[in-house]
C-alpha cells in the first residue's frame, strides 16, 4: 500500500491554495511533477503494506473506500472547475478592458497638431511682422538720410540767400554811393556854371567900363559861350551816358538778385513743405515701429505662454501615459500569472481525470483486479502535451481553444 498510495498521491498549489491529498492514512506524496507518474517504490514497501492491512481479501473493500473518496475528490474537481471558469472569465473581461489594447490618443494627437499648426502660424506671422520691421526700419533709415540731405541743400540755400542779401546790401549801397555821386557832379557842374557866367559878366563889365577899343591883330577869339555851352553838352551827355548805364547795370543786377531770391525762396518753401512731410512720415513710421514692437512683444508672450501651457500638458499626457504603461505591464504579468496558474489547474484536471479513468477501469474489473497489474500500468509514463491557441485581434484576445492530449509510453 504505501507504493500504491505514493502512486496516488499528488500535490497542487495555484490560484486556489494547495488542494489536499485523500486522507488514505500513511499515504506518502509525491514532490515531483512533469506531466506524467512518477516511479513506484521498492516491493519490500508494498509487501509490507498488504501485511499491515490484513490480506488480499480486503482489496474491494479498500478500493470501494478510495472510491468514494476519489467521488468526493470529483466534487472537488468539479468546484474547481467552476472556479477555474469564473477565473477565466474574470481573467477574459480584466483583458478586454485593461488588456494589452493600446488606447485611442488620436484626438490628443488631433489637438496637438492643430496647437502645433497653430504655433507654426504664429511663428510665420512672427517672422512676417519681424521682417515689416526690418523693412520699416530700413525705409525709416532711408528717410532719414533723404531728410538730412534736405537739411543740408536748405542749410546750403539759406547761406547762399545770406551771401546773396550780402550781395544786395553791397549793391544797394554802391548805388546809393553812386548817387551821392552823381548828385555831387550835378551840384559842382551847376557851381562851376554859376561861377562861369558871373566871371562872364564880370568881364563884360569891366570892359564896358574902360571905353577903350583893343585892337588885335590876331585872329578872331572864340566865343566863350559857345565852348562853354559845348563842353557843358559833352558833360551833360557824358553823365547822362554814364548815369544810363549804371541805371541799366544795376537794374540788371536786382532783376537778376531778385529772380535768383524769389527762385531760392521758392525752392525753400518747397524744401520746407518736403522736410514738414518727411517728420511727418518719420513720425507716422515711429509710431508704426511702435506698434509693431508692442505687437511682437505681445505675441512673444503669447508664444511663450502657449508653449509652457502645452509643454505642461504635454508633461501630464506622459505621465500619464507613463502610468497606463505601467499599470499595462502590470496586467500583461497578471495575465501572464493567472495563465500559468490556469496551466496548473488544467493539469492537475487532466491528471484527475485520468486518476479517475483508472480507478473506474479498476473497479469495473471487479473479481480480476490484480494489484500488481494496477502498479505495473501505474508505472507507465505518461505524457500530457496541451496545446493553447488564441488569436488576438487589435491587442484583444478574441478566442482560446485548449487542446489537451494524454500520452502513454
């Protein structure tokens, strides 16, 4: 008996804790499992356990009590089962929910690449607004340049109508020197008149008044009056000639001078109407730089914000994707247990039922049960080859199908 009980013996512990061998009294157990019986003991053993339970009269009665036992052990198997069931249904539903699905971030990404989109707007209407300032600032530069040339050509117009105005005051001042002149001529010419007709009279006079006749044997004097009234013509016409052409010269001059004012005048006024519109577009452009500065900075800011806002939820989305994986990995193991748990359970099924099997052969055989053929079927190997066929779909295990084969050698 203590073979036959060693054949009978087994030890199982899984999902359920360990499952008890029948209570046969000194029933040893066996330590080792891999798929199929293990080796009986010597026959001293077996002869001593039919000495210790009386003969071989006692064999049916022994194997109905191990049979009724091995009934209670079915129920047991069958609990087992029922367990087994609503552990793989258990199991079936954590891996539809928890499963190695992978879950759908596909409205993340949407959103991720309208922000993205977004930021590369911004970005191009950075750049945009970045080169309308260069361009402003370059056409402010041109401005300014046009504007200190026309300040220069002012400055430089406004020192020749200095140097002009110069001119003119000279001018009008040598023409009034003229003119002192000329009235200083006429006022000497009228004197040396004067003087000429009284010095005339004076000799008239005087010649009147001594009576005598002179006589000359000379030729005949010149009339004094005549020269006099011919030098006075020649002097006359010598400075109205002269004073002609100093009237023609000068009014030749201030008609030039004047021209050449009104003309620079002119073109002063239209200097100063360009240089009050070029401060005027300066300032326009400066107001506009302005803005343009505070719309950047405004939008810098805005990038700024948008990018910490997004790299933080970016930081929440992994980490919570770092904890999906985690709690994944943590299922996988689970499943990957309670598989293997599973695996435990339905060999130790099969050998149940294969246990069971025997013990209904034996008892079936009922008056030619011989105990030495029972040990010497017991000490054939067998072999239990499973074979587990699941198919996944999307990460889903959508069937399982379990084949289970006994093999005797």
């Amino acid at each position: 008996w203590p073979r036959l009980h060693r054949r009978l013996g087994w030890q199982r512990r899984g999902l359920l804790g360990e499952v008890p061998p029948p209570c046969l009294g000194d029933v040893s157990r066996s330590s080792s499992f891999r798929g199929g019986w293990g080796s009986g003991s010597s026959a001293t053993g077996m002869a001593g356990g039919l000495s210790g339970m009386g003969g071989i009269q006692n064999e049916k009665e022994t194997m109905q009590d191990l049979n009724d036992r091995l009934a209670s052990y079915l129920d047991r198997v069958r609990s087992l089962e029922t367990d087994n069931r609503r552990l793989e249904s258990k199991i079936r539903e954590h891996l539809e929910k928890k499963g190695p699905q992978v879950r759908d971030w596909g409205h993340y990404f949407k959103t991720i690449e309208e922000l993205r989109a977004q930021i590369f707007a911004n970005s191009v209407d950075n750049a945009r607004i970045v080169l309308q300032i260069d361009n402003a600032r370059l056409a402010a530069d041109d401005f300014r340049v046009k504007y200190e040339t026309e300040l220069a050509m002012r400055q430089s117009v406004e020192s020749d109508i200095h140097g002009l105005r110069k001119v003119i005051d000279d001018t009008n001042i040598t023409r009034l020197q003229l003119e002192t002149e000329i009235e200083t001529l006429k006022e000497e010419l009228l004197f040396m008149k004067k003087n000429h007709e009284e010095e005339v009279k004076g000799l008239q006079a005087q010649i009147a008044n001594s009576g005598l006749t002179v006589e000359v044997d000379a030729p005949k004097s010149q009339d004094l009056s005549k020269i006099m009234a011919d030098i006075r013509a020649q002097y006359d016409e010598l400075a109205q000639k002269n004073r002609e052409e100093l009237d023609k010269y000068w009014s030749q001059q201030i008609e030039e001078s004047t021209t050449v004012v009104t003309s620079q005048t002119a073109e002063i006024g239209a200097a100063e109407i360009t240089l009050t519109e070029l401060r005027r577009t300066v300032q326009s452009l400066e107001i506009d730089l302005d803005s343009m500065r505070n719309l950047k900075a405004s939008l810098e800011n805005s990038l700024r914000e948008v990018e910490a806002r997004y790299s933080m939820q970016m930081e929440q989305l992994n980490g919570v994707l770092l904890h999906l994986e985690s709690e994944l990995a943590q299922t996988r193991a689970e499943g990957q247990r309670q598989a293997q748990d599973y695996e435990a359970l339905l060999n130790i099924k099969v050998k149940l039922e294969a246990e069971i099997a025997t013990y209904r052969r034996l008892l079936e055989d009922g008056e030619d049960f011989n105990l030495n053929d029972a040990l010497d079927s017991s000490n054939s190997m067998q072999t239990i080859q499973k074979t587990t066929t699941r198919r996944i779909v999307d990460g889903k295990i959508v069937s399982e199908t379990n084949d289970t084969k006994v093999l005797r050698r």
